[in-house]
C-alpha cells in the first residue's frame, strides 16, 4: 500500500479568509473518492484556529494499493482540476508532500 500526505498552507484570496477557502477545498476534495478509482482510502483535514498560525491548513491523506494507482490519480483529471483550483488558494512554498509504503 501507498499512502500520499499532501498539505497547503493558504491565503487569503477575494475577500474570504484562508480558513473559508479551506473549507472551500475540503468540499471539493472529498468529491475526490467517488471519482478516482484507484483512490482506496481517504481523510481530508482543516486545521484548527486554535493552533499555531504557521500550521498547514488543509491536509490530503490518501490510500493507494501501489505506486501504479498513485500515478493513475496524479494524472486523473478530477485530481487536476483540484490541482488547478487550490494552486490559486496556496501561498507561496503552500505546499508540502510525502508519500510512502505501508
């Protein structure tokens, strides 16, 4: 199994807070299983005002049953489109990665 950890620390973009376009995102992330196939587990995240400031703010916690269907979702475009809309929500350096075998 793979499991692929991305986080994106956002900003502020017209008018809505970092917090409001995570929520933004959260919503259409969790579209995500129902659209990729190869997509085996998944949790979206916020993070909490409550904590730190420069914590990430949203988090992808994806399942994967080998590197194959992680390529597979990379490419997928319903994962691109996701790509293409929270690329204009992140800070810049918004973007932290890891991916591993379990």
């Amino acid at each position: 199994m793979i499991k692929h950890i991305v986080m994106f620390k956002l900003k502020d973009t017209d008018g809505k807070t970092a917090l409001e376009n995570a929520a933004a995102a959260k919503e259409r992330a969790d579209k995500l299983p129902s659209l990729v196939p190869t997509l085996k587990g998944f949790e979206c995240v916020i993070g909490g005002e409550i904590f730190d400031s420069t914590n990430f703010d949203i988090a992808l916690i994806c399942d994967f049953e080998d590197k194959a269907g992680l390529d597979a979702y990379q490419i997928h475009p319903d994962h691109k489109a996701f790509g293409k809309f929270i690329s204009g929500l992140k800070a810049e350096n918004g973007r932290a990665c890891i991916d591993y075998e379990y």
